[in-house]
C-alpha cells in the first residue's frame, strides 16, 4: 500500500454499498477535486453519510472502486473526518489536539503553538485545559474541527456537522468551515440543511435514495436545477 | 447445689479479647506489623503483575476478532471464579522440588505466594477489562481509523482513556488477593515471621484460640480495603474531573 502524494482527487466509480436488505449507495460514480466546497445534500436517509465514510476510507465498497489520488486503499494521511456528533479522547480540550499531532508525526516541541493556533482558530482559546467532555455541544464539535486540522488535511470530509446546534452555535461552526476554505483545505460536507448548502456550497452534489441525482455548481443548483428532485429539494418539497 | 464456675465462653473471651486486639492495633504490635507489611505487599505485587498481563490481554480481546473469540470470553469470565485452593495446589505441583519448576527454589516463599494471586486475579482484570474497553473501542473506533492510529497504538489510548474505569477493576483484583486464604496458606506455608499473611493468620488463630491478634488482623484487613477504595475513589474523581 503506497502513500498517495496528494488524497486529491478522490475519485469513486460505480460504488454500491448496503447493508442486509437494504442497498445504500447504488451505482454512485463522483469525483471530488480540489477547490470551492462539495456539499452533498438529500434528504435522510439518501446516502450521505456512507457516502461521506467511504470517502474517507472508513468502510469498502461492496463493488466499485474509490482512489485517493489514483491510488486505491490508502491509509487517510492527509484526510480527515469530522462526525455528527464527534467523539472526544477523554482528555483536556488541548489534549484531544496534541493527540491528533501527535498521530499526524508532528515534532513534540510544536505542540504547544499549533494547539494554541488550532484553539484560537476555532474560538476555543483559553479553554484548553477544560475536560472535552464537558465542553458545550457546538464547543465540541469545534474542538472536532481543531482536532481535525491538526493533521494538517489536504481534504476535510464534514458529516453533517451542525445537525444537532442550535443557530449560535451553527454560525460559530459555519465561520470556522469558512477559515479552513480560505486556508486551501478541500471541504466535502453533508446536510439537509438547505441555507447552510446555500451559504457554504460551491458544488451541490444531490443523492436521493443512494443515487447521485444531481452534480452541479452551487449557483445553478439554487437558480435552475436540472432534474425534477433537484427542483423539489431546492422547494423544500422532497421527501424519502 | 453445687455452683458453677464463670467459665468465659468464646463470646465473652472475644468481647474482652476485642479490646486487646484495639490494642494491638493502636500499639502497632510488631508481630501484627510484620504481617500487615507482607499481606500488603504480596496483595500488591500480585495485582501489578496480574494487571501487567491483564490489561493488554484484556484489550487485545476487546480489540480482535478471532476464531473462538466467543469461547475466550465465557472462559475468562468463568476463570474468575477460579477456586484459590485448586491454584495454590497447581502452584504447589509447579514450584515443587519434583515439579517442572523446582528449581526456582522459591516454594514456601512469598514469592510463590504472589505467582499463585496473580494466577487468580489476572482472570478478573482482564474479563472486566475486556469489557471495559470494548465499550470504549465502540465509542472511538472510527475516530481512531481515521486518525490511522495503529493497533498498538489503539490499545496504548484505549487502556490510557479507560483508566478511571479501570481503577474499579484494579480494586475488585485486589479485593481477590487481599481476602483470599487458600492459595497462599498452600504455597506458603504459613511461616511466621516469613509467610504468613493477615488472612492466614487469622485462620490459624483463630484455630487456636488467640482471638485478639484475630480480631486485630482482621480489622486492620477491613480498614486498610476500606482506605485502599477510598483513596481510588478520590483519585478516580479527581481524574474525571480533569478530563471527563
């Protein structure tokens, strides 16, 4: 297994992934560059999340293939994964990060400064030695955030990450998504928050039932969107 | 009528012998002393051994899957119940002169003592172990995946997260050692002044009569228990509180 020298694109072809009973993902053919933010939107139950997991290397295909740089089956070196409701190391909130770094080979002598960086970064400064754990809900899931950047992404895979904040703290985990864009980062991340695809988005990718519907820049999608489920999602009007 | 003696019954003689057995207590008899140090020192040095083979045996099977798996943990779950007579007899047969490990020479020491505990708490450490962190690793195993932490690695975070809970299983291991009889009065032999453990000693004393130093022993084991669990506790808090 050879370490890509980028994780971009992540390229999936022809991918079905079920579970007894129910397939899952049926056919899904994507490629994910680099650039403006992926947002993948359906409604629940559509995919999303496996589709978000398969992309990071958590779970295989059933048949078809996913490559990381052209490469197939490869450890995420330079990827990495916030979840909807994030786990944390039950550890302090800067230890949670030094952890990440530590994963990620970073030289012990520059903890200190990246966990300082990465706290300040997502508005957790002075906060660091509080336990995870009894951090505030939307505080976590920036400490996710931080956690996650510690490993210095090429590419931040988001699952749903604000599912379960109340508008606050949405916006807070919004203008840190909008930090790590301006830093470079390729963001793919899933809603069915339709104003959060619309405020963050530069392409809209579209699952409903396990298929990819649609894939298309964020503008088009909102103003035209090309099939019947793209207009009913952007009406608000599609269900399961 | 012909009166009858006061002849003290054993009720009366342990209530006059619980005061002497304060005394021994609150004197810091030295033949009680000497007692309480190796008890608690074998206690110790069996559950350090036992949770140094435990704890990762116990996450390597949370953590892997295998063949038999199944069997593993029913097995190691019943082997916490393992009789202490039956290990000090197969320690015995072990460290015999005839036996395969005669020459170790260390039958009738303390320890042969500590091997024949830590053979009985090692099960109890790693089955609740076990558990213990494979309700972790369900928490953290995508986490760590994506981390790309590897399986050493998985097992170094996982014993050090589960460490708080993991105090509780240390406790209930020295629970086993520091209350059991059976085993180290085989492999021990009971040896005064060598041997001889709170729990063995207090069998023989009682078996002859000499409630105080009894009654003392068997105190002091209740108290020392009770500070050992209170100081966990204390830290177990403290921990949490640190890091949740």
């Amino acid at each position: 297994m050879r370490a890509p020298g980028s994780e971009l694109p992540i390229v999936l072809e022809d991918v079905r992934y079920g579970v007894p009973g129910v397939m899952i993902l049926d056919g899904i053919s994507l490629t994910l560059m680099s650039g403006a933010p992926t947002v993948l939107v359906g409604p629940n139950g559509s995919g999303k999340t496996t589709l978000i997991r398969l992309a990071m290397g958590l779970i295989e295909p059933e048949s078809g293939r996913i490559t990381w740089g052209g490469i197939p089956h490869t450890a995420p070196q330079r990827r990495a994964i916030v979840f909807q409701r994030p786990v944390m190391l039950r550890r302090s909130a800067a230890a949670n990060i030094e952890y990440a770094l530590a994963r990620a080979g970073t030289a012990r002598s520059e903890w200190g400064p990246r966990t300082g960086e990465l706290l300040a970064l997502v508005g957790l400064a002075g906060l660091g030695e509080r336990a995870a754990r009894r951090l505030s809900g939307g505080e976590q899931q920036r400490l996710a955030l931080a956690r996650a950047l510690a490993r210095d992404p090429e590419v931040l895979l988001l699952d749903e990450p604000t599912a379960s904040l109340d508008p606050a703290a949405t916006k807070a985990v919004e203008d840190v998504i909008r930090a790590v864009v301006a830093r470079g980062i390729k963001v793919v991340l899933s809603t069915h928050d339709l104003g959060e695809a619309r405020r963050l988005a530069g392409e809209i990718v579209l699952l409903h039932r396990g298929r990819v519907i649609e894939c298309t820049p964020a503008e088009q999608f909102f103003a035209e969107p090309k099939t019947e489920a793209g207009r009913q999602f952007v009406a608000g009007e599609l269900l399961l | 009528m012909q009166q009858l003696a006061a002849v003290p019954t054993l009720e009366t003689r342990a209530l006059s012998g619980d005061a002497t057995a304060l005394e021994l207590v609150f004197s810091a008899d030295p033949r009680l002393m000497s007692i309480v140090i190796l008890s608690i020192l074998v206690s110790c040095s069996a559950v350090a051994l036992a949770a140094l083979i435990g704890l990762p045996l116990g996450a390597l099977i949370a953590l892997t899957r295998f063949p038999g798996r199944e069997g593993v943990i029913v097995l190691l779950n019943a082997l916490m119940g393992l009789p202490p007579v039956v290990v000090g007899l197969a320690v015995y047969l072990l460290l015999s002169r005839s036996g395969p490990l005669g020459s170790w020479g260390i039958l009738f020491t303390p320890k042969a003592m500590i091997i024949a505990q830590a053979i009985l708490v090692t099960p109890i450490i790693a089955a609740l172990a076990r558990q213990t962190i494979e309700d972790l690793w369900t928490e953290y195993r995508d986490e760590l995946a994506a981390m790309n932490v590897g399986p050493l690695g998985r097992i170094a975070t996982l014993l050090w997260d589960a460490r708080f809970s993991l105090v509780t299983t240390l406790l209930a291991g020295f629970g086993r050692a520091a209350a059991e009889v059976g085993a180290v009065i085989i492999v021990g032999g009971n040896i005064e002044g060598f041997t001889r453990t709170m729990t063995t000693a207090i069998a023989l004393e009682t078996s002859k009569g000499d409630l105080p130093l009894a009654l003392g022993l068997g105190m002091v084991l209740i108290a020392i228990v009770v500070v050992v669990n209170a100081l966990a506790w204390t830290a177990r808090r403290a921990g949490e509180r640190y890091a949740g």
